[in-house]
C-alpha cells in the first residue's frame, strides 16, 4: 500500500506518569490520586482509600513498571522502535507533594530534567500532558476539581513546569482527555470529586452542578497555562486531548440520529469548541438551562477561555458507539463506555468496539470542525499477551495498529491535516480503569503481574519489531 504519511511526520508513543513510574512516595514525592486506587479488575471495580494502608490492598501505581528507575532503557528501546516523539506527563505530586505548595520539590524537577535530557539524546520530540489523572490526594480532600482554588494550584504547578523546561520541551498538552466530565465517568481519578464516605467513583450519586463546575474549572486553568506558556516561550506550541468516543445512530429513525447529534456535541465536539474556538458552544447553554445546571463562570472566566486557546487538535481514539432511544436495546457493557453494540464490529476482550473506519470518519470529523493540525495520542488495544521464553507474538495488536494506520493514510488523502501518532502505550502501564497489567498495550512488555510481582525486565514483543519497520518506512510498511 502507498501511504501518505509527510516527511516529518511525528510517529511514537504514549504513557503517563501514574501509570508507569512507581517510585510513588520517593524522593519527596507526595501521594497522589491513582496512588489511593487499589486494584480492580476485569469485574471489579477499582475502589479509593484516602488513608493509604499498604498491607491491606494493593496500589498498583506504587510499583507500577517502575519506570522511574528503569527510564533510560526505556527511552532507549523506543529510540531503537525509531520514535520521533514520546508523550508522557509530568506526576503533579511529583514537583508539588501536596499540591498547593508555593515551592516545588527539587528532586521531582531533577527527574523529569533528566528524563528530556535522555529523549535528546535520541532526537526525541517530547509532548507532555501537564494533567493526566495525577491530581495531589490533598486537593481531593478539598473537592478536587470542584473547588475553584484548585484552578490557582494548577496554575502554579503549570507555570514552574513550563518555565523549568521551556528549552526542553515544545509541545504541551494541559489536559489529558478534558471531555471526560461531560459525564460522570469522569468524577473519578479525572475530576477527583469523590462524595463523602464513597469507596468507589463509579457508583457514587453524580452531581452535574459539581461536575460541570469541575470541568468549567479546568478549561479556565487551561486557558491560564496556555496564555502563561505563551508568554515563558513564544514558540510553546498547545494541543487539547479529547476522549474522542465517534457515535454512530444505530438506525436510521430520525430520534436515533437527532440523539446521536446531541450525544457528539455534548461528549466530544463541546470542549474541543472550548478549548479551540474559545468560547462555550450554543447547545451547551440550552444543555444547562434545560438541565438545570448551574455553575460560577465569571466575565474574566470567559475572557481567559477566549484568549487561551490551543494551537492544535489531538484525541484518543478507542472504539465507537451506537445510540439509540430505544432503551430495550442491550448496551455494550465495556468497562468505561456504554452504548449499543454495533453488528458490523468486532470488540476486545473488554468490550471495546475495534472501528478502524471509525477513525478516517472521525479525523474528517475534527478537522472539518478545527481546521488545525491533529495528532492522534492515544489508541491501542489492550489484551492479554501470552509470555513464553521471552517472546510475545501479539499480532492481534499488529492487525489492530495496521488496520488504523491504513485509514489514517487515507484521512490524509482526504485531505486532514494529521501530524502525528502517540499509540497507547509504547510500553506496558497500568490499566487506568482497571488497574491490572494483564491489560497490556505497549509494544514493549513487561514482567510484572497483577500483584506487582515479576522481574520487571522488558522484552519487545512482535509488534515493537513491526512498529519500528513502519516508522522506518513512514507508513509504507505495514
Ligand atoms: C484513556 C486514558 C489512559 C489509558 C487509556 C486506556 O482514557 O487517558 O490513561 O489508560 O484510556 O484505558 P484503560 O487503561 O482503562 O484500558
């Protein structure tokens, strides 16, 4: 197949530092959200304990792949795969153990300096999500997201971050999957609004006043770090992340595609608008008022967002879902997202509906939308890998990746402006919603189970020896 991809086109990975560095309380580091979740699994839930009693459950985010120690052989297995960018993020109760300190943590600066320093010596590109799921258990204490003094906290964390690194890095993300509060899937390590004596975010009693509070918290903390990044080094370069969940109406009934509609605006298309166009779309405004949703928003809030905006798209792309009015109609019961399942897909082993198509439509959906750049930082499958002798022969994965990449090629032709690809992960992490490891994605695999037992020794499974001929290739060789 001849592929379109452009010469500089930005192929890599992408992880996040809860899910992979461990080291979770050294080093000055403080507790952070994913360090209070314990592990669940495939049917269970993963529950949250403030008080942190290591004997008692265990926290895989303690562990994780110990990335924190192993990051140079890290880095160097994804210069071999021929990455030309990693996204990562930088642990917020890493640099701020508490959250709401005025001084960061001089070790945590060290590590992630040491980190940029290792990815140039390879050429590189780093992307740094500043928030991926990361938020300082302290201000989660405090409402989390909900409480607006967390938005001045952030804005520290992200000034001092910006500032430190700004001859290291140039592409910046502010927030990993910012439209995950638009429903209440969110709440979770996301928003971190947990409801007093609450064990589980999932089956806590939603509150949209809060929610969307939380979430009108974030785009003006956005705003703010991006208007402050511009100012620190006029070259930053900002991207949005969008949990991008494309919805197709499962029949042609004019309800099902007016839902549908609605469903898109509300999930995906509402905080790309915020974060690209600056300012709160029409049908959100009819959203709130008919729903009855009431949040603080003031005349500078709406100044900040307009000002603040991002130079480029980027989303995770997962699976699609079908929706209907019809509620007799069996939904998907994936682990995060429901939905009605689609008779034309295929999903994974958690129910994730596999729609490489999906992507082409969607890419020609944003940019049409945006009209920036795009990048793709998140998609991948996860599945349980079968070790033996030290080889991983996951060509599941190698289908799933070829089969998205193909219609990526073909998004191109159509004409989208797409400038990168981060799969998710480049190595084996912790599962967010699951917190199990059997749930790999990376290309590299890692020798660690579900207990955080192993040697934590890293192998290339088939799929890393794949990925380094289409990245040598530029998407020919697939
Ligand atoms: C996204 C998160 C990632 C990642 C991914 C896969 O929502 O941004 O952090 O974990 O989903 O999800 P999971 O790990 O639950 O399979």
């Amino acid at each position: 197949m001849n592929t379109k991809f452009p010469k500089n086109f930005l192929w890599g990975g992408a992880t996040a530092a809860n899910q992979v560095e461990g080291a979770w309380d050294l080093n000055g580091k403080g507790p952070n959200l994913a360090d209070a979740m314990v592990a669940g699994s495939h049917k269970v839930e993963r529950k949250i304990t403030l008080d942190i009693n290591e004997d008692k459950y265990y926290y895989p985010s303690h562990v994780a792949i110990d990335h924190y120690h192993y990051y140079k052989e890290d880095i160097k297995l994804m210069a071999e795969m021929g990455y030309k960018v990693y996204r990562m993020s930088i642990g917020w109760a890493r640099i701020f153990p508490n959250g709401d300190e005025e001084k960061p943590n001089q070790e945590g600066l060290k590590f992630y300096k040491e980190i940029f320093k290792e990815l140039k010596k390879y050429n590189i590109e780093p992307l740094v999500t500043i928030y991926h799921n990361e938020m300082p258990l302290n201000l989660v204490k405090i409402g989390g997201w909900s409480n607006r003094k967390v938005i001045d906290y952030y804005v520290n964390f992200a000034k001092f971050v910006l500032n430190e690194y700004k001859d290291d890095v140039t592409y910046w993300i502010p927030f990993n999957e910012i439209n995950d509060l638009t429903t209440g899937v969110g709440n979770w390590n996301h928003g971190g609004i947990l409801n007093e004596g609450t064990e589980t975010f999932q089956n806590q009693k939603d509150d949209p006043n809060k929610r969307f509070a939380a979430l009108h918290n974030q785009f003006v903390a956005s705003a703010k770090a991006v208007i402050i990044g511009r100012e620190i080094n006029k070259n930053f370069k900002f991207g949005t992340m969008i949990c991008h969940i494309t919805v197709y109406p499962l029949t042609p009934h004019p309800d099902d595609v007016l839902l549908t509609q609605q469903e898109d605006q509300l999930r995906n298309c509402f905080s790309g608008d915020v974060q690209i166009k600056g300012y709160y779309p029409y049908f959100m405004k009819n959203y709130f008022e008919k729903n009855n949703i009431k949040f603080e928003c003031t005349d500078e809030d709406i100044k900040l967002i307009k000002e603040g905006v991002c130079d480029f798209y980027t989303f995770s792309y997962y699976m699609t879902n079908c929706i209907t009015i019809n509620k007799e109609v069996t939904q998907v019961s994936g682990n995060i997202m429901g939905g009605a399942k689609n008779p034309y897909l295929k999903a994974t082993e958690w129910n994730w509906q596999i729609d490489p198509v999906g992507l082409r439509y969607t890419l020609n959906h944003v940019y049409d939308r945006y009209g920036v750049p795009i990048m793709i930082t998140e998609n991948g499958i996860g599945a349980k890998d079968v070790f033996e002798n030290g080889e991983i022969h996951d060509d599941y994965r190698i289908d799933y990746y070829r089969e998205h990449i193909k219609q990526m090629a073909l998004a191109i032709e159509d004409g989208v402006d797409l400038v990168g690809y981060t799969p998710w992960t480049a190595i084996d992490v912790v599962s967010c919603s699951t917190g199990e490891m059997a749930k790999r994605y990376g290309f590299i695999y890692v020798d660690v189970d579900d207990k955080g037992k192993g040697t934590l020794k890293r192998y290339k499974k088939d799929s890393f020896y794949w990925y380094k001929d289409v990245i040598s290739s530029n998407g020919e060789k697939l």
